[in-house]
C-alpha cells in the first residue's frame, strides 16, 4: 500500500514544467538558505543548539518536568525512490551519460538504498544518540529535579517501536548518569490512543483539496537536473521523460541522508528552487492537517484535547503532592506533538495562517524535526503557593503569548489551565438535515458535506413506510404521497431537489459509516400507533448492526465504531420512542424534542438528554444547568441567528443544530 501511495505522490507533483523563475525571498527561503538541509522538514535531524536560560523569578526552583518527545532520526518510506534514483542512474552510466555529479548521486543512492534495507520507519543509530543527548542535556540543565527532588520517573510510549526504543535510550542515559533513579517504563494501546492522535480523513481531505488547488500553480525547472546529471541532457530525457517525477525520487533521498549519517548534503543535486518547492509541499500537508491553520484549526485543535488533559492531570497529581515524580516523559510521534503545542498556543509554531502565508513563514524543520520535543518545567517557591510553568519547545524558551508572564517565560500554571480549558468550544455542532446549502435537505451529498465539513454531528429524519422501509426524509408527505400510508416502492420513485431518490436508512448508513468522526444523529417520526413505532425502533437499532456496505473502504465496513454509544445519538417528538429507546438501547444517548418536559421528567423516565428548540431555553434557561446536573446532554434547535447562537453558547448547551454550520463555527471560535 505504501509503495502504490509514493508513486501516487509523484504523479501529484508533476505540474507546469518550465525553467523556474525567480524565489521571493521569504522567511522560508532564506531558513533554507542558511541551512540547505532543513528542507526534509519532518525528516530533518535534531539541530544540538546552545541552551539559554532566563532567571527564574526570586525564590523559585524547578522540581517537576513534563516531557512529550516525538521518536528520533528513523528510516522513512522511499524504498521505490531510492532504488528508482540507483537504478535509473546506473542506466544511464551503462550508456556513458553521467557528469561527476550524477556519479556521485548514483553511488549515494545505493547507499542510502542499502541501509534502508527495507524497514520502513526503524530508528536508525543516529536517533537513538538523539534522545541520549536530549536526556543528558536535560539532566544538566535541571539538576534539581533530578538530585535534589523525588528519584521517580514515569515514562510511556507509543506502541511502535521505533518510539519504544526512543524512550530506553532516553531513559538509559539518565540512569547512566543517576543509578539511584527509580523508572516506570510502559506503552500500551490505550496510551497510544492519546499519545498518538493525529489527523482524521475529514483533515486530510479538506487538505487534499486545498493542495490540489495550489499544485496547480507551481513552475518547475525541468532543465537544470539534466544538466547538472548527464553529459547529454537529451539522451537524458529519453531515459527519464518526467523530470519532476525523477526529482522527487531525488528529494526522498536528499531528506533522509541525515538519520542515516551521510555527511553530504545531497539537496545540491537539485535546483534550489524545486527543493523549496518539495519542501512546501511536504510542510503545507503537515500545517494544515496538524496545526492551527486557517483552514482547519477548528476540526484539529480538538483532537489534542486528550492529550493535554492527561499532561495537566499529571503535572496536578504531582503539586498537590498525591504523586511523587520527578518527571513524566511521554514518548510519541510528530502530528500529535504539532497537535498538543498548537494548542498550547506557543509562539511561532501555532500562528494561523493561510496555505500561502504558510508556505512564506512558518518554518517547518525548526517546529517539528526528528526528536522534536515540548519540555514544561515547573517551579515552585517556599514563600509562595504559587506554581510557575516555562516552555521549551525544542529546548529553546518559547513564550505563550495569549497569557502575561510573570517575568520573562515563567506563566502561573493556574493561567496556563484556565487558558487551555477554554481553548476550545464546549459547544458542538449538528448540521440540521446535512449540510444542505445548495444541496438538497436529508439526502446523502447533504450528509457527505456536513462530514467534509468537520460536524460534530449531521441530523437525518426517518420514516417508516407501510410496509415497514425506513427512509429519510422530514416530511410525512411528499407532494399529497403520505409516506407512511405508502409502499415503499411509490416512495422510491419521487427525487430530492438535488436528483437523488429517497434514501433509505440502509443507504443513508452506508454513508454514515464512511467517516469515523460525524455523528449520526437519527430523528425518529412519531407514527400512527405505538405498534408502528415500536417497529421503526426496530428497524433502525439493526440499522447500527448492517453487513459491510459495498464499495466502502475495509476499514470502515464493520461500522464497529458506529454502533459504539459515543457514535450514535436517537432524538424524537415521541415520548414513547424515546422511553423504549432509552430501555432497549441502554448506554445510548437519546434526546427528547418536544420541549414540554422538565428534565427531571425525562430523566425519571430513563432518558438522557433534551434537545429543545432554542426559544424552550429562553423560557427555561435553569434548564440547562438542570440537566447537566443529572448527567443529561443538551441540544438546541435550529439555530441559526447570531443572537441566538450566541445565547446558547452562553447557557452552555452541549450541542447546537443548525441549517448554518459555517456561522456557528465562526461564532463559536471567534478569537
């Protein structure tokens, strides 16, 4: 699979190809000037930089540190690459086509092809001295924490290997240089689930998008390779006709001579402005995936939530002395660590941007090199209670500018929880029938939108037909057609605004299970009698246990994750459904639209939550708090003014529906 993705990526980067203009000179530009080999971005090697300290405020001592450490220099996934650079080159050397420079590259891609030796993604040597270093450079800086504090050290990785290993040669050189040190080693799969949370497909794909877009207007130079490489750069080109192709097997080389030691810097191959471009392209997908990027920070920035609350949980089991540790070191990957110091908000690395203001200043190798690492060292003082926080992103003192200083990079730790509990909307939104603007309401593209789109949820009403079809859609009756006094088959045969037919619930899951993150929010119609609701009760709990869906990829055609309670939500006007649901689906959160009941009242009756249109809340704001207090979920329909919206976020209802899912993304992350 990941031999079909490389060649897949060099078909995407074959663009206009003409003699390259002029680079602008931006901060990018001239950070790959000074230092050529920062152009692997991601592959990129620790830069060892000297260590400053500010004083810390009077009286104040680091005792506990809080580590997240990406994995150090590994192999990457260029296989094909590197064998494709050998293979074409020694080609050409058999027809006397190589210049002294295309020798030498032939001869370094066989070296490079030789130790990778096909294990993708393993450690190499180099990254294990990374993390000794880092250790050993930690423990001299802090020799407080380590000599003068508790001997215990907690540390867990991810389960890949390549992170493990990581952690032992961290770990190892500080009990190297401290045997007295007593340490915790683990890794595991639930540790994995917050240590390594990256990216969703909603992500990528809105990156994708926005890529495709940009690729289009990038010029490369086609002529310099030739050149450079070959005695006859026209015999060249009948060897190797796709030259951008050609130089991105160059660039994969180039980027991991670094964890494999090669000492040249193999980007000289190349035209300096296709490896500014390379690199653009490798960071862009990484920024706006990871980061808090214009384009995405809204649907990114939550996903580090967990991984954040476990580091302030740590760090407050620790000064409130129910846990005695020196340090806890989490051990893991680059996306997520991008993910946890963009919520942070430390300066430079979570500037939102646009793509291209992206690929004009942010500066990617310096962010997220291989051992990349975020390092809180908290001080403590004997005369005050108050606890001081400093950030070392890459070991370099790295300011928190939404919060103010005590002094220099020292924050009070209460000001750095205050800030990351709210850094994020409580809030979530639930696109009311898909997101259907320019759509149709309650047909499947409605629902695909709403899931490209980011939604916490997507809304869909069901029916049921007189011989017992579930189907979606929000009126009883199309035209004077009365769904549930209907076969299915007259039902079938009426269309959407948007061409689709009525999509039965089969269908409109089959979508469904094509995202892991949007939830389904299914509306169940009252019926004519309890008999007939009790059989759309039915229908649709088999509806979360479906065979694989055709033409949906393996992994999501078990819909495993979709009948998980946290994946599902049922609402209705029915107060009978909602008592049967919440009887037959225990665990599953189930909604009552009508408004007319307390909370009290529903919860009485086993139902967890309310979704009440917005103007109940008006009436009934102590609601609200009412239904939390009893564990409750609350929802608020449809809303859609910015008063409104406003009002409910206000009150602190758990989830908004909405036909404007953009203005409610807006206000509720206005900044």
């Amino acid at each position: 699979m990941k031999r079909f993705l490389t060649w897949a990526l060099l078909a995407l980067f074959s663009g206009t190809a003409v003699a390259q203009t002029s680079i602008p000179e931006t901060p990018v530009v001239r950070f790959l000037r000074e230092n050529p080999r920062r152009a692997a971005f991601n592959t990129h090697s620790y830069e060892f930089l000297p260590i400053q300290d500010t004083p810390a405020p009077k009286g104040y001592k680091p005792f506990y540190i809080s580590h997240y450490g990406r994995h150090g220099s590994r192999s990457d996934w260029g296989g094909p690459q590197y064998r494709l650079v050998r293979d074409l080159l020694a080609k050409a050397n058999g027809q006397h086509l190589l210049t002294p420079a295309g020798d030498s590259l032939m001869h370094e891609a066989a070296v490079i092809y030789e130790l990778h030796n096909g294990m993708d993604g393993r450690l190499t040597p180099r990254g294990v001295r990374e993390h000794a270093q880092l250790a050993e450079r930690m423990y001299h800086r802090f020799p407080e924490v380590f000599k003068k504090g508790c001997k215990h050290i907690r540390a867990v990785s991810s389960t890949t290997p390549r992170c493990i290993v990581s952690m032992n040669g961290f770990t190892g050189r500080l009990m190297s240089l401290q045997p007295d040190l007593d340490f915790d080693l683990d890794t595991g799969e639930k540790y994995y689930a917050y240590i390594a949370r990256g990216e969703n497909s909603t992500l990528t794909a809105r990156t994708n998008k926005a890529l495709a877009e940009y690729r289009k207007t990038i010029e490369w130079d086609t002529e310099t390779v030739y050149r450079t490489l070959f005695t006859d750069p026209a015999e060249a080109r009948k060897l190797i006709p796709d030259a951008v192709a050609f130089q991105n097997a160059i660039y994969d080389c180039a980027r991991v001579s670094d964890p494999f030691d090669i000492p040249d810097n193999m980007f000289r191959y190349l035209p300096f402005g296709n490896v500014v471009k390379f690199h653009e392209l490798n960071f862009l997908s990484a920024y706006l995936n990871q980061c808090d990027s214009k384009l995405n920070g809204e649907i990114r920035l939550p996903r580090a939530q967990e991984l954040v609350d476990t580091l302030i949980s740590q760090a407050d089991a620790v000064i409130s002395g129910k846990v005695r540790k020196a340090a806890d070191l989490c051990f893991g990957h680059d996306w997520p660590y991008l993910g946890l110091v963009c919520y942070l908000g430390l300066e430079g690395v979570s500037e939102r941007y646009t793509l291209e203001e992206a690929a004009a200043n942010w500066l990617p190798s310096w962010f997220c090199p291989f051992a990349a690492n975020l390092q809180m060292i908290f001080y403590r003082c004997k005369k005050s209670d108050e606890i001081l926080v400093k950030f070392l992103m890459n070991e370099r003192e790295t300011k928190l500018p939404a919060l103010e200083a005590v002094q220099g990079p020292y924050y009070r730790w209460n000001d750095v929880k205050a800030w990351c509990e709210n850094r994020i909307p409580k809030t979530q939104i639930v696109a009311h029938r898909g997101y259907w603007e320019g759509n149709a309401q309650n047909s499947i593209a409605s629902l695909r939108k709403a899931q490209e789109f980011g939604c916490w949820g997507s809304e869909f009403d069901i029916h049921l037909t007189a011989d017992g079809v579930p189907v979606i859609h929000h009126d009883r009756t199309i035209g004077e057609l009365d769904i549930q006094g209907s076969a299915f088959e007259d039902v079938r045969v009426n269309r959407l605004a948007n061409g689709e037919p009525i999509p039965t619930l089969a269908e409109y899951m089959a979508q469904v299970a094509r995202s892991r993150e949007c939830m389904a929010v299914l509306e169940l119609k009252p019926q004519t009698t309890t008999e007939r609701e009790d059989e759309l009760i039915e229908k649709c709990l088999q509806a979360l246990q479906p065979a694989p869906p055709r033409n949906v990829p393996p992994e999501f055609a078990a819909f495993a994750r979709r009948q998980e309670p946290t994946k599902v939500v049922f609402i209705s006007f029915s107060h009978h459904i909602c008592k049967e649901l919440a009887r037959k689906a225990p665990g599953y959160t189930v909604q009552y639209l009508k408004g007319d009941l307390s909370p009290a009242q529903l919860h009485a009756d086993g139902i967890n939550g309310i979704d009440y249109n917005f103007s109940v809340f008006y009436k009934h704001p102590e609601w609200v708090k009412e239904a939390h207090d009893l564990g409750m979920t609350v929802n608020a329909w449809t809303v859609d003014d910015r008063k409104d919206i406003e009002a409910m976020r206000d009150l602190g209802v758990d989830q908004i529906t909405t036909n404007n899912p953009a203005l409610v993304r807006e206000i509720l992350w206005e900044r």
